[in-house]
C-alpha cells in the first residue's frame, strides 16, 4: 500500500535523513521518500504488519510531524486547494521568519554598536564608555543577546529536541555554536562583576575583552538571513507549478434548463453541457457536440499554432479559444482532467528523488554527528595545544556554525524541480526524477515507425495511369470502389479525390475481402482495387509496365493499389504514411549526440529500407509484430547498450516497460501511460531530443551543486578549524554557510533559462520560376459578393474560402475578413440557397447575396512584357471588390469585373503602386 503524509518540522538535509531513516527501520515499511522542498513523505508499506498511526509516532519520536495526508473524493478538484494550502502555509512561515529577521537586524546593528563602537573609535554616550563602564555595557548586551535569542528560539527548540532524541539537525548544530558563545559570555560577566567587587581591574579588562554576545545573537541572525534567502529561492523554484494551477479559469457557462448559466469550474460534473466564447479558457476535458472553436493549446502542448476543434473533437482543459464558440459535453473533471494529471506528474516528479541523490542523502545522515565530533575534536586539540581556552572555544564554535547540510541536501531536488517544471512548459511530462536523470545516459534509442517517424494516416503519394482515362477520372473512379471500405489505405484514396472535389459514384455489388482489396460494379461494368495477391487471385494479367512500376513504389517505400477493370490494369495508386517534417531533423539531432539509431517496424525490408534509407537512420530492424517488439529492445539491452524506447505508448506498451527509458510520443490528453517514463504532449521527436538535452543541463546542474557543497565543506571546515594558522570569527563562519544554501538554490534556478537547442524548420519556400507563365483570359462567371457575419480572423477565411470552394460551380473565391464579406465567380447552376446553407454550416451567418457587377477597361502604360502583364494583374486582383481581371498586353488594357461601389481611384492607386500608370477609363 502507499500512502502521502505531510511532514512537519524539517529544516535540512540531516532533518530529512532521519526522518527517512526511522520509518525506514519499522518493519513492514517498503519505500520511503521523503521531499524537504514539498514537506513531504511518500511510504510503501504492508498494511499488514504496520499502519498509519505507527509511521507517524516514528516521525513524531524524533521531534518531527507526521500526518496521513486527505485523499478527497474522485472527481473533485482537490489538486488546486492543496496547492493553494501549501503556498499559503509557505506564506506565512515566510511572514513570520520576515519578521523575526527585522526584529533581529535592529537589535544586533544596536549590539555591534555598543559591542564594538568604542573599538571602532565611533561616538559613544558617556555611560557607555570607558573601563569604568564596562558592566553597563555588558549588561545592555546580554540583554540584547538574550531578546534576539528568544526571537529567534526555533533554533534551540528544534536543535535540542533533535539531540536528545538522537537525530541532531542543522538546528542543533546553530543552537550549540549560539549557546557555547553566549554561555562562555555569561560566564566572562560573573568573572568581569567579580573583578569589580574585588578591585582587580586586571581581571575586569581580561574579561571584558572575552565577551561573544554579540556572536551569539550574529550566528541566530546571519543563519536567518540565510534560510530566509533560501526560502525565497525555493518558493521561485515552484512557480511554474502555481502557474499551472491558475490556468483553470474560475467560472464557466454551463447549459442549464436550457439557459446559459455562470457557475464555479469546480462545480461542474460530468455530463454537464459547457458553452465556451471566444477569449475564454477551457475549464475541464470533453467532447464538442455543437459549433467550432480555434484552441490554442500552448500551455498544455506547447503548440503555438491554435487547432481548429469541430463536433466530435476532444478539448483539453486550460486550452484558450481564440476564435468560435462551442458546445461541449464534460467527461474528465476535477482531479480527472488533462491539467489536474500534469500538475500531479509534475509535482511528484519535481519531489521526488533521482539516484544521483541517494549520494547526498547518505552524506547528509552522518553529516551532522560527524560536525560536532570535529567541532569536540578542535576544542581539545586547541586547548591541548595552546591551553587558550578563548581560542580553543572560538575555532570549536567556527567548526559548528559553518558547517552547511543544506547545501548538500538541496543541491539535487532544487534542480530537479526546476528541471520538470521546465520541461512541462514544452509539453515534456516527466513521471519520476529518475526518468529525468536516465536520459542523458541514452546510447540508444528505438522508434516505432508509424505514428512515431511517420505521421500514422496514410495519404495518397503517387498514380499511374495505364487507361485512357484522364487522371482525375481514375482517381474518382477508384475513390468511388473504396468508398464503402474503411480500410485506411482505401480511406486515403477517398479523401484524395475529395480534397479535389471529385464527386463519387454509386456502386453496386460492393464486395471487401479481407487482407486483399475491394471490388464493386459502376454503371454495369466490374472494377477492383487491391494488393499484386488480388489482382493474381481475379486473374488479372500484368505486363512490363505494372511490374516495373510496382516495384520502382515498393523501392520509395510506397504501398501500391492496383486498379483493374475485368481485364486488365487500368492504374496503380501508389499510398504511403507521411514521414513527420520533423523525424528527420530529430534524428540528425540524436545522431549529433553520438546516440544509435533503430527503427522498428512491422513493415516489410523493402519498404522499411526505403523509409530507412531517406531518414539516415543507423539500424533497420523490419517486419516485426507488436507482441514481438518487446524481444528486439530486450536484445539491443543485453547487448550492454542504454536503451530508450519511443512509441505511441498504447500497441507498443511491452517494449516501453522493457527500455531504460520509455518514451510515449503524441499522448494527447491520455497522458496517463503507465508503460512510459515520459510522456510527450504532441507528436514530434525533436520533444525527445529537448528532453534529453533538458536532462543533460539538469544533470550537469546537479554536479554543480554537488561539487560546491561538497567543496564549501571540505575548504570551509578545516579553515574553521584553524589548520591554516588562522583564527576565523563565528560571525564570518554563520554567513559563510547561510550563502553557501543561497547559492545552491540560485544554481539551480538558472535552469529556467533553458532554451530548446534544435527547432522545427519551416519548409524552405518555392523557387522562383525563371518563366512567367501568360494570363490566360479564363471564362467568365458570374460576379458573386456574399455579406456574411461572424469572421473575425485568418482561420475564418479559411474556413469560409473552403466552404465556398465545396460548391460545385463557385470559382475565384476571395474572402475579405474586415470588410465582412467574400467575392466568387459562379456558374448558372449555382443557387442562392446552397451558397446559404454552406456558410450556415461553416458556423457563419449569411447576410445577403449581391449579384450586380460592372465591367469597366482601363487602359495601362508602361506594361512592355508577361512580367508587367503578371504584375498589373496581381496589383488589381489585390483591390476589394474585383471579382476578374483580364489583361491585354498587345491591346495596354485591362478589363476589370468588380462591384459597383469600388472605387476607380483604388485600382488606379494599385496600378501605381505596382509602377504603371492608369489613364481614365
């Protein structure tokens, strides 16, 4: 069984360590992991032989706190309250040490004063100067000391209780050095009120000289300072988690009874109907079921494009809508959706703990015993050595106070945090810190083809045409058979001819055979679509010409689909699945790492060393079932290579588990992948290669830290020690040790300033062609302008150019967003109502249809070529309002169909912006 419990009460590294430690030592108890950052405990344990109430009396045993964190009901957002409870427990531990540090500062710039003023040869009262006042100002300086060690009494409290108990602290280790001072300073003002009763002023000024209240109040001070910087540090460190949480707007517009209704995001359950407007956030998961949305995903994926949503799509929660407005059915609430299951892989990544720092926490366990036996060791050495017990006493408190388990402790999980958090901001969900440290070990790394190298839908690449048929009249002929299969190869062919808005005959007779193709009958006559064992298996004779091209598709790694009629072969369409434009620049990036490249696929050789041969990859390995990709990565493991493995993290669960790494690429808002160790928001491989540079930098980060911990404690204790011959002050040991934690925390903060390393390139543009090719006087159509209402954005004309593109007989279309309209060209087919009907279903609203237009010449000067021609027809193509353009270069003139209400000043204007120049018409 697992269970969360919040701790209280810890203050470092060694704090942490033996809270691990005495669960760890109960028996039952699996796994212990306890976080110092989040003040928390995660326990594995066997419910049967140790519960609850035991693993927090172990805790509370050794002057620590435990609770059994409250696990609230499924489907409530729990998430958010926790977080906002923690940062709000995180505040006022802020405030209050805040607080206890001004206080602090005041009372000791007033104690250095006394303490040192007259040393300093500063301006003093007269009560305060001199020998003979030597007691006032003693007294006045215990007094001081005395009120900022009871400000700051957490020290004692925590650091005593840890002692006695035998788990000694950071605590204990400032609450000794503090109190050794301020005791020996005790004792010097008996010795200095003795000598003044007795009239030894020798011994007055001895112990005048020898007081250290004013060190015992710094050291309290100094360390404040620290872990109040220090804790400023951590609370920047989990920002990107709190930003996170307020992505979930605070109110939605939920349907109720029908009417539109504001209710709070938590409120909603599943089932309920959301309306979501342009502007506004999606507050939980669901389906669209009425309307269109533009979603920019940023936050989630990282995508910076925004995705057109239609009916039938999925949303994710946070995602904003720029443009539409949509109704959608909720399905994930609560702690179920898409944003709450981040968040809760962030945090427990960010606190949890990577192997690299079991090192440190091994350290840290002994660490601060260790201190205090060097601290024991240096007094006596000292006073064996010189029998000065002032001195001997000062390098025993330096050893204490300078001492720093903190650093050792927050040199890892602070950058791991930073680590995930930033790799969530690219849509890179790491579910542990281990999987975080493992990647920069990857000398390997499989990739499944198919939704991974490629983009998993088949399209139609290539058609050769055999017939007599032009090649659109094949394509609809074969679109038309495929039709009624769903296979995605005959999908592919269907969605070709509908993106050229072919239109599909009926078919007869339709019959799919499985694994072979299909065939079905057109207007009486018998046709059949399917691989080379079909067209064998219908006796289809092929002759050179089909072999040759079946295998020059087969070498580019094309599926082919043999088109025939009861005879012979009328073509052959050619369908591949679109390499991803960003698998080959990623695997370029791997292979600039050194890391060996693999490609798993159940495709056979010829076509896998194709798809193999265009991306460069290092290894092919080709016709491999799903159940047997498993075996293969366990091979390449055996081989002593560090194995990451990337697929889409559903068919290719085995060889996920089975990888060091397992990678699921494009999980959508299925992110919850128990095979994967990472999960990638969208589907690019240049993800993996930030996440391993990403790792690379935290892990670099970690050694960072390490080393200056390390390092600051093995300099800064012998020299505290006085092995160099020099005595140092435990004032300047307390600060030394509070900015050693400052600058672990500052280290690791520098990882939010990590930037991707390789980029998706944009496709390089089209060459220019060195021919021009002449205008051609098309026929003309009737000039059509349509008000239409709704559009607010380059996605709207799209959207509406597309559904205007649909009808059948509508040509030239020219949509002007601002202007609020769109002007085509139809033929005498097309009605008014069709125009209508496509807007309407577009998700706009239909204003009027104008079809009055004029037809003006307008005689041009300057045009000496097809160059000049291109030019003026581009210039008054560009003007709002013209439908056609023709223009006559022999002839200087252009004819222009446009509305009646544009202006002739405007197209006399682009005429002269393009550098001609237009006479009146």
């Amino acid at each position: 069984m697992k269970e969360i419990f919040d701790v209280t009460g810890m203050s470092c590294a060694a704090c942490q360590a033996n809270v691990t430690k005495a669960v760890a030592k109960l028996d039952g108890v699996q796994t212990v992991d306890v976080s110092l950052l989040a003040n928390r405990m995660n326990v594995e344990y066997d419910e049967s032989v140790v519960n609850e109430k035991q693993i927090c009396d172990a805790v509370a045993h050794i002057g620590y706190g435990a609770s059994l964190k409250v696990q609230k009901e499924v489907g409530k957002s729990s998430m958010k309250s926790d977080w906002e409870a923690r940062q709000a427990r995180v505040e006022a531990q802020s405030q209050a040490a805040k607080k206890r540090l001004i206080q602090s500062i005041v009372l000791m710039i007033v104690l250095m004063y006394i303490a040192m003023g007259e040393m300093l040869h500063l301006p003093m009262p007269d009560f305060l100067s001199g020998p003979k006042n030597a007691m006032i100002t003693t007294i006045i300086q215990a007094l001081l000391a005395t009120y900022v060690i009871f400000i700051q009494r957490h020290f004692y409290m925590d650091g005593f209780k840890g002692l006695i108990r035998k788990a000694p602290n950071m605590d204990t280790l400032v609450a000794l050095g503090s109190s050794a001072s301020y005791v020996y300073a005790l004792a010097m003002t008996f010795i200095m009120a003795y000598g003044f009763g007795h009239g030894q002023r020798m011994l007055v000024e001895q112990a005048r000289h020898a007081l250290y209240f004013d060190s015992s109040a710094m050291i309290l001070t100094l360390v404040s300072i620290g872990k109040y910087l220090e804790s400023k540090s951590k609370a920047k460190t989990g920002d990107a988690l709190g930003k996170l949480m307020d992505l979930t707007p605070k109110n939605a517009i939920v349907l109720r009874n029908g009417q539109e209704v504001e209710v709070a995001s938590d409120s909603i359950v599943a089932g309920d109907i959301v309306v979501v407007k342009p502007g506004q956030r999606v507050p939980v998961d669901g389906t669209i079921i009425q309307g269109v949305g533009y979603l920019n995903q940023s936050a989630i994926t990282g995508e910076s494009i925004p995705v057109e949503k239609q009916v039938g799509d999925d949303v994710i929660s946070a995602t904003i809508n720029e443009n539409g407005t949509f109704q959608f059915r909720a399905n994930r609430v609560g702690d179920d959706t898409t944003l709450a299951q981040i968040v809760r892989l962030v945090d427990e990544a960010g606190t949890s703990k990577a192997p690299i720092a079991r090192i440190a926490d091994k350290v840290a366990g002994i660490f601060v015993p260790v201190v205090m036996g060097i601290a024991l060791l240096t007094f006596v050495g000292w006073m064996i050595y010189s029998r000065d017990f002032q001195h001997a006493l000062n390098n025993g408190i330096s050893v204490l106070v300078i001492s720093c388990p903190c650093a050792l402790g927050l040199a890892t999980p602070m950058a791991i945090m930073v680590g995930t958090e930033k790799a969530a901001r690219y849509g890179i969900l790491l579910k542990s810190a281990v999987s975080l440290e493992n990647l920069h070990n990857i000398d390997t790394i499989v990739l499944d083809k198919t939704g991974t190298i490629t983009e998993g839908k088949p399209t139609l690449q290539d058609l050769k045409n055999f017939s007599h048929r032009k090649d659109e009249a094949l394509l609809q002929l074969s679109a038309s058979i495929e039709n009624g299969s769903m296979h995605p190869l005959g999908q592919a062919i269907v969605q070709a001819a509908k993106e050229k808005g072919l239109s599909l005959d009926t078919v007869t007779n339709f019959v799919n055979v499985t694994g072979r193709g299909v065939k079905g009958t057109i207007q009486g006559k018998s046709y059949r679509i399917g691989n080379v064992a079909f067209m064998k298996e219908e006796q289809i004779a092929f002759d050179e010409k089909v072999t040759e091209t079946l295998s020059a598709f087969a070498n580019e790694g094309k599926t082919p689909m043999i088109v025939a009629d009861d005879n012979v072969v009328l073509g052959i369409l050619a369908v591949a699945d679109t390499v991803r434009t960003t698998s080959l620049q990623a695997i370029q990036a791997f292979q600039e790492k050194g890391i060996h490249v693999v490609m798993l696929t159940g495709d056979n050789k010829q076509t896998a060393q194709a798809v193999a041969k265009r991306l460069g990859v290092d290894e092919v390995i080709s016709d491999v079932l799903p159940q047997d990709k498993e075996a293969k990565v366990r091979a390449l493991h055996d081989q002593g290579r560090f194995v990451a493995m990337v697929g889409d993290g559903i068919n290719d669960a085995p060889a996920l588990v089975r990888a060091d790494v397992g990678i699921a690429i494009g999980a959508g808002t299925d992110i919850a992948v128990d095979s994967a160790d990472v999960i990638l928001m969208k589907n690019s491989l240049l993800d993996v290669n930030t996440a391993i540079d990403l790792s690379q930098a935290t892990i670099r980060n970690v050694h960072q830290n390490l080393f200056w911990a390390f390092f600051y404690n093995v300099i800064c204790i012998p020299m505290a020690m006085g092995i160099a011959g020099w005595t140092m002050s435990p004032m300047f040991g307390a600060l030394a040790m509070s900015l050693s934690s400052v600058c672990v925390c500052t280290n690791a903060w520098r990882l939010r300033f990590f930037k991707e390393k390789v980029v998706a390139k944009e496709e390089a543009p089209k060459p220019i062609q060195a021919e021009v090719e002449p205008i051609v006087n098309e026929p003309h159509g009737q000039p059509v302008t349509m008000r239409i209402n709704g559009m607010m954005c380059d996605h709207c004309k799209a959207r509406v150019t597309q559904a205007l593109e649909s009808v059948s007989g509508v040509s030239h279309v020219c949509v002007d967003v601002e202007a609020n309209k769109a002007a085509f060209k139809v033929d005498d087919t097309v009605t008014d109502k069709e125009l209508n009907t496509v807007i309407t279903e577009a998700g706009y609203e239909p204003v009027s249809i104008e079809r009055s237009t004029e037809t003006v010449v307008l005689p041009i000067e300057g045009m000496m070529c097809e160059h000049c021609v291109k030019r003026v027809n581009d210039a008054l193509t560009s003007v709002v309002g013209v439908n056609h353009v023709h223009v006559d270069l022999d002839k200087a003139q252009a004819e222009v169909t446009m509305e009646k209400d544009t202006k002739i000043d405007a197209l006399k204007t682009a005429v002269e912006k393009a550098g001609y120049t237009m006479k009146e018409a």
